[in-house]
C-alpha cells in the first residue's frame, strides 16, 4: 500500500485521458482499409508508419514484431498481445505504509522513490490519470516481483480514499489501537448466496440504512450509523473482545434493540468483519 502521484502510462495510447492519441485512430482506419483495397508491400509499409508514429512507445520486443509482421492480420495480433499486457504506469511515491512494526529509518531512506505498477486494459484495468494522486493496494508476483492492481482492489484516487485512509492514519500513528471493525446490517437471511465476491464485497443485499451500531468493551462504548447500503466502519480499535448491538433509528432517544449483542474480536492491526441479520 502507498500513496503516489502519477508520471506516466505506457504504452501512451492505452491511457484513455491521453488526447493526443485520438486523431491517430482514424489515420490507422484509414491506412487499413488502403491495405485491404489493394495489398502490396507499400501499403503495408504505410501501415506499419502509421502504427509507428500513432504509438511512439511500444516495447521494443513489439517493434520487433511490427517490423517483421507479413499482413494486417500480424499487426492486429501483435497489438492484441500488447493490450492484454496492459498499462505500465509509473509513481512518484510519497508515503508508503506497511503492515508491520517498521520504525527503522534507515530501512525508510532505502525505500524506492518510484514504483512501476501495472494494470490491465479495459474494465479491470484502473483508469489512472498522469499528475492524479492514488492510494494504490498492489499485488506482486512472487516470480517476477512486478506490482499489479485492478479495478477489484481498493486502489482509489486519494480524494476518494477517506475510509481507507483513515484506517492507515492509525496504522501510521497509533500501531497497538489501530485495528478496524468493518460490517453490515442485513434483513436477507441468505445475504451470503447474493455477495458478489469479484466485484461487491463492499455491498449487501437487502442492507438496513440508518440503524445505530453501538461496539461495548469494557464497559465503554463506541456508537456510529449504517449509511445507505447497511454498512458501518470503526477505527482506531485496540485489540480485544467487543460485542456488537444493532438498534433502530432515532437511538438514543428512542430504544429499539434489532438483535443481541454479537461478539467480535480485534487482532493487533487487523481488519475484522462482520454480518448482523436482523429481522424486518
């Protein structure tokens, strides 16, 4: 996990926001359908310029194979290729959090100043813009140590990143109370059939807006609301047994328990989960 700014997206004509790679588009329309009129090596050869100048910085192992491609048909596949290998996109690094207890500040400066992080193209693929901020969660291969995101992680610009940065601020700045507790309230019984595990692990089915989840340990207690999608989030939880009590809307003043209390327990910087079921 990190927040970084980013410097740039490559290949350039896979970065949606990039407009001077619009009008190229058409010219390579164009050069292709001259090829298919009438195929002969100088209409491939203007086909091959115009992808050369259209996408100035592809790999050089695809320049390779644009140089040596025979008909269209070996372009258009070597172009598929590059975008199933997707978008390199580079980071100026400001902070980088860890999960574990690392005050060492020597280790600290060794730290790189840039990542390269890769992202598919097309839907999974996270549409970064150049000069934007990001709290970036990136995963990476154990073989080829290269860092990847996508659309199903929790990568997000930082503006959008408020529940997450919360969470790292007490990761950052208070390590033994730094634990979350993160839930929904549900009337579905079989909420647990309908979760979308790809792609909506942070919706429910079903979910109860505005009820008042109290979290009692020791004796003290902490309260917030579910928001539209039955969802709640603590903070800051120092490690322990909790029980957790759903209440209907307008608590305190009005007292309407929807279920018992449920026990739950926080580990050290951990990110503990939750489902209440309560009835309509």
């Amino acid at each position: 996990m990190f927040v970084g700014t980013v410097e740039s997206v490559t290949p350039s004509f896979l970065d949606r926001f990039n407009s001077a790679q619009r009008p190229s588009l058409p010219l390579i329309n164009e050069a292709e359908a001259r090829y298919h009129d009438a195929p002969s090596a100088a209409n491939l050869n203007a086909l091959k310029e115009t992808f050369r100048k259209s996408f100035p910085d592809l790999p050089a192992d695809s320049l390779k194979k644009l140089d040596g491609a025979k008909s269209s048909s070996e372009l258009s596949t070597l172009f598929s290729s590059v975008l199933d290998h997707g978008k390199k996109v580079r980071f100026r690094v400001h902070t980088v959090f860890c999960g574990d207890d690392d005050d060492d500040k020597e280790k600290d400066e060794k730290r790189p100043q840039a990542f390269d992080v890769y992202t598919p193209f097309g839907d999974c693929g996270v549409d970064f813009q150049v000069g934007e901020t990001y709290l970036v969660f990136a995963d990476d291969d154990e073989e080829t140590n290269i860092l990847e995101t996508t659309r199903c992680s929790r990568t997000n610009r930082l503006t959008d990143a408020g529940s997450d940065l919360a969470y790292l601020y007490f990761l950052e700045n208070r390590k033994e109370s730094s634990g979350r507790l993160e839930g929904f309230v549900t009337v579905n019984p079989f909420y647990q059939k309908e979760i979308d595990q790809m792609h909506d692990l942070e919706k429910i089915s079903s979910p109860v807006s505005g009820a008042t989840i109290e979290l009692l340990r020791a004796g003290r207690a902490r309260y917030t609301s579910t928001d539209a999608g039955g969802h709640f989030v603590f903070d800051g939880l120092a490690t322990g047994d909790y029980q957790v009590t759903p209440f209907g809307a307008g608590y305190p003043d009005t007292v309407k328990q929807l279920q018992s209390p449920s026990p739950v327990r926080v580990e050290t910087k951990g990110c503990t989960s939750t489902t209440i079921l309560v009835q309509r």
